[in-house]
C-alpha cells in the first residue's frame, strides 16, 4: 500500500504545528534556583552523583550493551 505524499506549506514557522499535542510551556518564576550555592547542599548532591548515580549507570550501560 503506497502513501500518498503530501506537500506542506508553513505559513507562520513560529507557531505552525502538526503534532496535535498542544504543549503549553510551565512560567518559571525568578526565585527559581538553578545553581546550588548552599555548601551542604553541593556536598550532597556531589555524594549522590558521584557515589550512586554514575556507578548505577555504569551498571546499567554495561548489563544494557554487554561490553
């Protein structure tokens, strides 16, 4: 069964959209941290980066892939 190819034309690039979703983008306010700069909240988020989310992922690229 062949497709029937279709041409589409944008009209407007900014706000033309065929997924049919909608996505409507959530405000972020201005108290929004995006660095930490709390030193105990840095040590904390270092430990659980560095101690358990780079070596459970190490595990699972190595079981996912079989290297």
């Amino acid at each position: 069964m062949k497709l029937k190819q279709r041409t589409i034309y944008y009209q407007d690039e900014l706000h033309d959209e065929f997924a049919g979703d909608h996505i409507k983008a959530k405000h972020i306010g201005q108290d929004y941290r995006y660095i930490r700069v709390r030193p105990l909240e840095r040590m904390l988020h270092g430990f659980w980066y560095g101690l358990v989310a780079i070596p459970l992922a190490r595990l699972y690229m190595k079981l996912h892939f079989l290297t």
